[in-house]
C-alpha cells in the first residue's frame, strides 16, 4: 500500500520500518506523559511523528496495540541488572532504579498513565503484565546467586523477592502518596532481603508457583 | 431553598440528609464498580439516587468532592483491627481483609477505578491518601503492642510495618497481574514480621519520619 506523506527524519539503523516504529512511540510515549491515557489517537500520533496516518492504522490498527508495543519496546530497551556481588547490593540497584523510574517527570508519568488505562482495558492490563514479567525476569538472577552463594534459603521465590522490593514503591506512588525517595529504595531493599533470609518466600507456597 | 423532586425511601436514624448521602454515595459507588469514574455524573447520581438534582449539587458540587466524600464514608465504615494477641496474626488478618477487599467484585472494582482516577486527579489522589491514613491509622497499635511485647526493636517504624504488608497485595492487582490470593496475604503477613524483626523498618529513616 503507498504511503500518503513521506516520513520525515533521519535513516537509521534498522531503516525506514524500525524508525516510523521509534518515531511513533516516541510520540505515544509524550501524549501518555503529558495529557495521559484517553488522549492517545492514531491519525494524531501520525501527524505528530510525520508519518503517514495508513501506515499507523496498518501497522498498529488500535490505541491498545500501540501501547502494547511501546511497552515491548521499553522492556527491550530497559537497563540491563546492575551486579555488586552481595544480594543487598544488588536488590538496593534494583529499589533505586525503580524508584527513579517511578519519580523521572516522564516515566513515572508515563507508567502511572498506563497502569491507570489497566485498571480497565484488559488489553493494556496484559501488555503491562508482561512488561513486568520481562523486567522481573531480567533481575531474578541476582537471587539465584544469593541462593547459590548460600545467602538465602534453596527453596526462595527468586520472583516473589525481586516483586517484593517493588511493591512498597508502587504503593507509594500508586496508593498511599507516601514520598517515593532514596531512602524509600534502600528500605524496600533491605525489608526483601531480610524478608527472604527468614524464609518468608517459599517457593512451594501457591501464589509463587501459579506466577512463574 | 426548596427540593425540585422528594426524596424516596423509607427514614432511617440519621434523619434525611444522612439518608441522602448514604442513598448518593451507594449510586457513586455503583457506578464506580460497574462503570468506572469516567462516568460519574452528578445528575445522573442524582436520578439513580432518587434525590433533587439541586440537593446533590449543593451538597457536593463536583464529582471530585462527592467520591472525596464516598472515601471519608468508607473509612469511617471500614471494619476495625482484629487482635489476636501475636504480630503474625494480627497482621496475617490485616492482609487477609486487603485481599479480601480487592478481590471483592464490588469493592475491588470500586478502588481501582478511584485509585486509576487519582493518578490523574490530584482532589481525588488527597481524598485516596487520606482514606489509606485513615485505615494504616487503624492498624498502627497492632505494631506497638508487639512493640510493648518485645517482639520489634523498639524504634520501628509501625506505619512503615502496616504499609509492607497491603504493598505486595496492591502491586498484584494494579502493576504485576499475579493472583491476590490467601497465600499470598500470608506470605506478605510473613514478609512485613520478618522484615520488621530484623530492624529492617526503623523509624529514623527519612521516609518514615515525613510520612507521619
């Protein structure tokens, strides 16, 4: 199908197809940001990419889908886990990262916008579900290795601990409006690691196995 | 001034204006659960209320204030602390009524769609951070008695112990999409004590100290 307007910018590597990609969700990623959720409209990201309107609508065909795919592309995009070599270490990296996501103006914006549209789109909810999924994934080896080091009991939920220096940031920022700082991050951490030293993370308990 | 259309329903103690808020709020909430906030409307309460629209702008004005006031209403009614004489206990039954809460059709529905509402709204994220004040406010003694018994270091944190245990539950609903089942309440019950004991949430911590 021809396109009716040219794209405007730069080539990049990965050619035309990778940079309408990044050029759109990009602009998905400023409307959720800045005016949230409810205001994200194919014909409008195309005009404010500069691509054609045809070429969104084929490529993604709905709003969910957009941001379906702006959420894949930010979990391939994420840092990679930080090693320090000591569970504490590595989880305290962990509860700081998350914690200037969720306080960056853009991201935590970003995030919120998203997790709100989840609430009530299942769509959305399953994108964001596997978001984490990824994001959790990319940090459970820094349990494994505690485990391995003899830090933590064998049986540990490596998934349940990495959940568990997240949650008290989310509810933070989501729930209770408690002040999301550095010293926030670095009690999450360490409440997960003590959490999990004691046992408090079994991997035969139910909720751990049905998650994984 | 006068009423534009009578009040149905049957006299209740509290006489009629408690009978009104009561009759609005129920609409709100239904609403609320069923639909989401985006389609709370004050006439439309009104009508499903059985009240003169005059009396529901009066009393309210905004949607904002009317599910500020279904907050305050529901922290006023919500159910007191258990005490069962141990930390793990009573925190294992304040976890289990989070879980309870959120996994509630009606309940569940309600607080995610307010708790969706208030990343956008900041009169609805006050009205939200005021209800979880109310509620941690409830269950704080719960810490402080453990803490008379020698079961925390004397300088813990209570609100900071009352907010690990609802965190992990909140963070499943809204940000990871894992199952909120009684496991998982237990496990967060466990977490939050095993964390505690180990002075993972001392009260001299910065976030501690402006959260109070």
């Amino acid at each position: 199908m021809a396109e009716p307007t040219p794209v405007v910018g730069t080539v990049r590597p990965g050619g035309r197809t990778a940079r309408v990609r990044a050029d759109v969700l990009r602009a998905a990623g400023d409307v959720l940001a800045t005016e949230g959720f409810g205001r994200l409209d194919l014909a409008d990201l195309a005009r404010r990419a500069g691509v054609g309107k045809t070429t969104v609508y084929r490529r993604w065909g709905t709003v969910a889908n957009l941001v379906a795919d702006l959420l894949a592309d930010m979990a391939e995009q994420s840092l990679p886990r930080t090693e320090t070599g000591t569970l504490d270490g590595d989880l305290r990296a962990n509860a700081r990262l998350v914690q200037r996501t969720l306080t960056d103006p853009r991201q935590g914006a970003l995030f919120k916008a998203v997790i709100a549209a989840a609430t009530c789109d299942p769509h959305t909810a399953a994108a964001l579900h596997s978001f984490y999924r990824v994001r959790i994934e990319e940090w459970v080896p820094c349990v494994r290795q505690a485990i391995e080091r003899g830090e933590l009991p064998a049986d540990t939920d490596a998934h349940e601990v990495i959940r568990a220096v997240s949650a008290p940031l989310y509810y933070r920022v989501l729930v209770s409006g408690d002040p999301v700082d550095e010293a926030a991050a670095d009690r999450a951490a360490a409440a997960a690691v003590a959490a999990a030293r004691s046992g408090s993370f079994p991997s035969s308990a139910t909720g751990g196995l049905a998650s994984r």
